[in-house]
C-alpha cells in the first residue's frame, strides 16, 4: 500500500459525546474504553463481563428459548438465532462466561437449518444438502456461512469445515459471492463483508493459517481496489442488485448490519483487522466525517428488515451509539496511521 495518504482534518470527539456513550450500555461502554479513551486492561475487562449480567446482553440471553433459538421468525427461527449470536459478539458477551456456554450449547444441541420445515415441504429443483444439519455446520451461501463461521469461532466451536468451504469459494477477483452457483463470475460487497469477519474471528481465535489469511488479503483487496464502494470498471457507484437501477445503501450506516455491507461497516472491519489505511480509503472515511452531526454523534439509518431479539435503539434518524461507538474508533484508527 502507498505511504502517501491524504491528511484529513479530524477532529477528537468532545467530552460530552465520551460521556453520553459511557452513559449507555455495557456493550457499548467497554468498547469505548478500550478504543477511545484506553483505559487500562482491568477496567476494559471489568466492564465487559457486566455485558453477561446487566443491560442489552442480558436481556438477549434471557430470551433464549429452551431449544436454543430466539424469536423473530416462527418458520425459519435459526436466521434470527444467527442474527442474535452476532449482536452477543458485537457486544463482546465473554465466550469463557456461564452464560455464553449455556446459550451456545443450546444452539449446538438442537438448533438446525430448516428445522421447522418438513422434508415434503423442500423446493424439489433445489440443493436441500444443508436440511437439518446442525447449526455450526452453516449452509450452502457464503453470506451466511461468513457469519455462522464469526458466531461459531468467537464461541469456540470447530469451525475447520466451514472454513475449507469458504476457502474453496473466493472468486478471482478475491471476493464472495450468494450469486456464484447462479453464474456470478464477480465478488459480492455483501456476501464479500459477512466471508471476511468470519475469517478474521477465526484467525484471532485459533492463529487460522497461511491459507487462511491470503485468503482475507484478497477479500480486503477487493474492497480497497474499489475505494470501499466504487465499481472497478466504472468509478462508479454500482447498482444494488440487478434488480434495481437505485445505488446502493452503501452511504447509510446501520446497526445491526445483518448480511447488508455499508461503509462504515467494512471500515471497521479492516480497523479490526489492523489494515494500514492508504489513499484509497480516504473519500470513505471523508465521508464518514461528514455524517458527523453538529452535536458529534451519527444517526441511525437504513434499519434493516431482519428480525433480532431486542431493538436497542429509535427510529431511523435518532442518535445511535452503535453507529457512533463504531464512527470514532474507525476515524481515530485512519488518524493515528496517516
């Protein structure tokens, strides 16, 4: 990557706005004072292990049902059981906890793909290789087996098969893609995002392998040669599927993110993953900054329809904390490298 990154003014976010994310939930608090105010080990740990007893977390391990899933949808529980896992990841709920155990070994006793859904129910032109197998051994697109693969490596499960599989589905262009068993010759932002957090949970929890982290060099490739949201080919802003001529939600932060790629999501990601910025992130971060409202926050926007086990935050145009927890650690990260 080229040293000569463009310096962006950015400034360090006001006391007030440190004080009004402290002032909000576990989850959030300790990621704070691990990412802005660096507060010493002891402390970061100590507030997080509250995520297990006190606030969101809590209330999301308190709704797990006895067979391991949770609400959203009755016919297909295991997507918002998917979709919860990640929300207890995100908020850092300890694996090693009580709690954590309980709720993953319900999930791996008895949650599974299609569970609810009889064998003379399966589309009959369809692959059904993935009816009823156990959660953790994911599905067949790698949209979801990117985040089956987060859930289960962040909780220490094997999570080797899945791996191999994904491994064996990066494109030429050094992306994902749901559309490849259709004829999709070209990476995904979406399916490309939910492949590479799975990978980089799995390297922090197990040292992954050499394959592993070529592997998610070329995804973060795929996005960098792309400015985080621009077509290779054009510089311009792609449609959203080939269903639509509208751009993308690409420019419109959301939390949670389900299986949806926006900016400041795939900025945190290559935070996370300890990517060096150069000059092809700079117009994405720009961009981030200014979203920036006049009272140091960002808003909530683009609220997904994909049902999770607690709404934790207003409507769309409310301050949100998880879009501003994660806002400040991404400019904070591209400063401090620049």
């Amino acid at each position: 990557m080229s040293p000569k990154t463009p310096k962006l003014i950015i400034q360090k976010p006001t006391k007030s706005v440190i004080d009004w994310l402290l002032d909000s939930d576990p989850s959030i608090r300790w990621q704070v004072m691990r990412d802005l105010t660096r507060e010493s080990d002891d402390a970061v740990a100590a507030e997080r292990a509250r995520v297990a007893t006190e606030g969101w977390g809590a209330t999301i391990l308190a709704n797990q049902a006895e067979d391991g899933t949770w609400a959203g949808e009755k016919r297909i529980p295991e997507y918002p059981t998917m979709r919860t896992l990640l929300l207890l990841c995100d908020m850092g709920l300890d694996p090693a906890s009580e709690q954590a155990r309980r709720a993953v070994s319900r999930v791996r006793a008895n949650v599974k793909w299609l569970m609810n859904i009889s064998q003379e129910e399966l589309p009959k032109d369809e692959d059904i290789s993935w009816w009823h197998k156990p959660f953790f051994a994911g599905e067949v697109e790698p949209c979801i087996n990117g985040r089956v693969l987060k859930v289960g490596a962040y909780f220490g499960q094997d999570m080797q098969p899945l791996v191999e599989r994904l491994l064996s589905e990066q494109m030429a262009d050094g992306g994902w893609n749901c559309e490849q068993e259709n004829g999709s010759t070209r990476g995904s932002f979406h399916s490309t995002i939910c492949v590479l957090e799975g990978l980089l949970e799995y390297e922090k929890a197990t040292g992954g392998s050499p394959a592993v982290t070529a592997a998610r060099r070329r995804g973060e490739e795929y996005f960098l040669e792309r400015r985080m949201f621009r077509l290779l080919s054009t510089g311009e802003m792609p449609a959203l599927d080939n269903k639509t001529e509208q751009p993308p939600d690409w420019m419109l932060f959301s939390y949670p993110t389900s299986w949806h790629y926006d900016v400041l999501r795939g900025l945190d990601y290559l935070r996370s993953a300890g990517v060096s910025p150069d000059e092809r992130v700079a117009e994405a971060i720009e961009w981030v900054a200014k979203k920036q409202i006049q009272s140091g926050r960002w808003l909530r926007e683009n609220i997904h329809d994909d049902p999770i086990a607690l709404d934790m935050e207003g409507a769309n145009g409310t301050d949100s904390y998880w879009n501003t927890l994660r806002a400040l650690r991404v400019l904070a990260w591209y400063s401090s490298q620049t």
